[in-house]
C-alpha cells in the first residue's frame, strides 16, 4: 500500500544528530528524525534538541541534518528557528539546501481505522571516533491504524495501535495519499512482561500547521 509513497516521501525526510561540546574532548549528542515542510525548513521533536531530551538542560548547539537519499554524503547544517515544550514541536532551517523537496500536510483530520504509515531513521546511533561522530542511519518504515483522537491537557493528539521502534521521535506519519497527518513524539506501555501493550502518539498535522503559521512559515508552499 505505502510502496509508492515510501519512495516519494523519502525525500523530504531526514536524520538528525544534535549535539554540543560539553568539554574540549566530550560531546554530548541526540538523534532523531525530521521532516521538510516547506524548502529548508524542518519540523522534528522539540525534545530531540535538548540534551538527555530535558527542557530543564539548554538546546543543543548544533544540528546536522542528512536528507534519506543523501545517507552517505556528508551532513547539511541546520539552525533552530523555535520550539515548544508543550505541542513538543521545534523548527529547524537549513539555509541553502540540497533539496526543494517536502511533504504536504494533511487538510483533513485521520480517521479512526485510517491505514497509516511512518517513515524515518529510528534506532540510529552515534559512535565517536578519531575523525569525530559516527552517526549511523538505517531508514525504517513502520505501518500502523490510527485508533484514536485525544484531548490531554489543551493538546490534541492522535493514538497509533502498535509500538514504534525506539528513536522514532520526529517521524512523519502519512496517509494513504502520502499527505502527512501527524509527527511521532512518544509511545506509551501500559502493564507488565507478557500483558504490556503500547501505544503510540503523535502531535496532528493541524497543531504543526498552527505552529508553523505562528513562525512565519509559507504554508502556501506547504499545503
């Protein structure tokens, strides 16, 4: 079902490696994922640009960015434009990118039972080595249903019916159509051993497009 769209998204999703010089030979380092919503600019997890995923600690200072089709050239650098604790939303802009490519938002909202899919680079890692970090990226495709819309504090946030893999904060979740209907930001366990069961949650395309509008992001060109 999500072939064809695996292959046309992929070009506006990307890793990410945050990180920050905490001593002349330390490095302290993130990852995650992120997509372009309009050229040069990305939409990820706001919790992915902070050190140990803590808004108590500052963002990290620098962010590269490699585009799944470039996995293996060198990375492009990104700056934080904003972010946002609550909607756990942040910005990234690349000044000149490689690439004008980007996914469209969904203008409708999901539908429960809504075949679903993600795209992005959970479970990457990042090794130190003489010639710096090693950021290592394999590109993982994940399908789900769409089981829920919530409402939890002031936030709207839709519910996923299976597990996501371990680093998939800041993957797009799109429909059918390919058009992006929400970001993952976390799962949920609920119960022990052989009665845990998981859930996923993503922040809905309507709360990013709000988001972006408020920073000055052409939606004309995301839509």
């Amino acid at each position: 079902m999500f072939t064809k769209i695996c292959l046309e998204n992929r070009e506006a999703i990307y890793g990410l490696l945050s990180r920050r010089n905490t001593a002349p030979d330390q490095v302290s380092s993130s990852t995650g994922s992120a997509f372009a919503v309009a050229p040069g600019i990305l939409v990820t997890a706001a919790h992915c640009v902070f050190d140990q995923s803590d808004p108590a600690h500052p963002p990290f200072s620098d962010f590269l960015v490699i585009r799944a089709p470039d996995v293996g050239r060198p990375h492009e650098v990104a700056s934080l434009v904003a972010f946002d604790e609550g909607t756990d939303l942040a910005i990234l802009k690349i000044s000149s990118p490689r690439s004008q490519a980007f996914l469209r938002l969904a203008d409708r909202p999901a539908f429960v039972g809504e075949h679903c899919g993600a795209l992005g680079f959970p479970l990457s890692g990042v090794e130190a080595t003489p010639s710096g970090l090693l950021h290592t990226l394999i590109e993982r495709f994940q399908s789900a249903a769409v089981c829920a819309c919530l409402t939890e504090g002031t936030q709207t946030l839709y519910e996923t019916d299976s597990p996501m893999y371990p680093g998939s904060s800041g993957c797009p979740g799109f429909l059918p159509d390919g058009t992006v209907f929400g970001m993952h930001n976390r799962s949920l366990l609920h119960g022990r051993d052989s009665h845990r069961t998981c859930i996923s949650r993503w922040v809905p395309a309507a709360t990013i497009r709000k988001y972006l509008t408020a920073h000055d992001v052409l939606l004309s060109e995301a839509a």
